[in-house]
C-alpha cells in the first residue's frame, strides 16, 4: 500500500511552513486527533520521550512571548495553536508500561546518563517530526521553529516536571500571502550515498 500522489503532494511536495494565519480556531477535538495520531511514529524501545504543550489561550501566548526571538513573535501570536514540543529527561520511568515485555529496559537509562539524554533528544525530536507530519495529513499548516529561548520556556512552563523544550511549532490554518518561495533543496547525489 502507497500514499498516492495529492498525499504526497499534501505531506511533502506541497507542504510549506506558514508565517501568517487565519482567524480560525483548532478544536479540542483535532488536537486530540492530531496527538492519537502521531504516538505512533516509532521511537526506540517505544520510549516515546517527547512532550506537548498546546498553547492556545491569550495566557498562554503572553507566558511565552518573552522567550521569543523578535522574528518568531508576530507569527506566534497570531497562530491559533503553538506547541512546545519538548522532552522528559526521565522518559525511562514510563518504559514498564511503554516497553513492558522487558523488565531490564529502564536499567539501560539509569545506569547510564549520556545514553538516557541522547535517547530523550533524538528520540523527542523525531516525535516531533511526526507532529508535523500528522498535522499536514490532517488538513493543519504547519510552522515550525527554533528561534526562542530554551531556559526561558522551560522557566515558565517546567519548572515543576523537569521536561526540556526542543522546538516550536505554530498550527493553524496558514494564510498563503505569508508563505515564502520555496527554496533549494540538495539533489539526492549531494546528500546521499548508495553503499
């Protein structure tokens, strides 16, 4: 079974990163959709490290503005949904359920740091790569970003649960006057290699 070609076109080829929005809310409902979705991307031994903050409210977008690079705040602000897509450091603690037909799965992590933070951030990230895939397939557009401060979102929004911010990615329905020419990408024989 393939995608046929307008999915493709919807995921990928057509798929832009928006910076301005329509004033058009995301239900409750698509966000829950949007997260059902998405969980199932692979991670390794079903780690699932990545945590969502959905910014929604007016509250919200002021708690994180100040962490704001003043090229991402107009467009943020405007966006119905923001999401603080980040990691829990501690994701290990979860793998009896995550990963329960190994019992010896959350000594791999404890005994070893460096291994638990690369598990978190390779593993958070690629969560959040599906975010935005999920999202297109839903009929959202996407803006993604990393132009802010991490310390100051993790300050105002995990102080209590430790978890650490990655990227941000704005949603919403995009309006198509903000969207900029698409631009190069590297042919498969620049970036490639057939072994």
């Amino acid at each position: 079974m393939t995608i046929d070609a307008p999915g493709l076109d919807l995921l990928f080829r057509e798929a832009r990163t928006h910076n301005k929005w329509q004033d058009r809310p995301i239900s409750d409902e698509t966000l829950h959709e949007l997260y059902d979705l998405m969980k199932f991307g692979p991670t390794s031994a079903n780690s699932s490290p990545a945590r969502f903050v959905f910014i929604r409210t007016k509250e919200g977008k002021e708690k994180l503005r100040p962490a704001l690079s003043s090229g991402n705040t107009e467009k943020t602000m405007a966006a119905p949904v923001t999401v603080i897509v980040a990691y829990d450091p501690k994701f290990y603690e979860k793998l009896p359920k995550l990963f329960p037909h190994n019992a010896d799965a959350v000594g791999w992590f404890t005994s070893n740091d460096s291994l638990a933070a690369t598990t978190a951030f390779r593993n958070g990230t690629l969560q959040g790569a599906y975010l935005i895939v999920a999202a297109r397939a839903l009929g959202l557009d996407v803006g993604a970003m990393s132009g802010f401060d991490n310390a100051t979102v993790d300050a105002a929004f995990f102080h209590s649960n430790g978890w650490r911010s990655n990227f941000l990615v704005n949603l919403g329905y995009g309006d198509p006057s903000g969207v900029f020419n698409r631009s190069p990408r590297l042919a498969f024989e620049e970036a490639a290699i057939l072994a």
